[in-house]
C-alpha cells in the first residue's frame, strides 16, 4: 500500500547495508575492495547515533517508519538514520 511513499522518502538509502559495528563494516569493505565487487554504504549500529524527529501535529502527517513499515527492533537507530 505505501510502497511508492517508501521509495520516494528513503531514496538511495533502500540499498545501505545495516552491519553490527564498524568493525564488521571494515571487513566486509576490504573483501570487497579485493575481490572488485563493487560499493555498498554500510550502517554500522555501534556508530549510529540519532536524534528524535518531531513531526507536525496533525491528522494529515503520519510517520512512514510507525505506521507503514514493519521491521526488527535491534535496526532501529538505523532505520531512523
């Protein structure tokens, strides 16, 4: 039902990959630089820090991420990036 809402609103960041730490970005980066796989931007939670959205009160303006999209609770500060 809002899938063109979704698209529209996270842009590029649909294809970021959400990793543990920095750590395991840095891992997953040097693979593939070596075997020339291409780029991906990776999330890592430990680094993810994110402040509070306030949104308009009104019956017109409803947040995509609380009402729209089910995802696991341990990716929330990355889904609220």
């Amino acid at each position: 039902k809002f899938q063109t809402a979704v698209e529209v609103a996270a842009q590029n960041s649909l294809f970021h990959v959400i990793v543990d730490t920095d750590a395991t970005a840095a891992r997953l980066m040097k693979r593939l630089e070596k075997d020339k796989l291409g780029r991906v931007t990776f999330l890592p939670l430990n680094r993810l820090r994110v402040d509070r959205a306030d949104y308009p009160e009104s019956p017109d303006v409803r947040a995509l991420l609380e009402h729209c999209l089910k995802y696991d609770s341990r990716v929330d500060r990355a889904m609220k990036h």
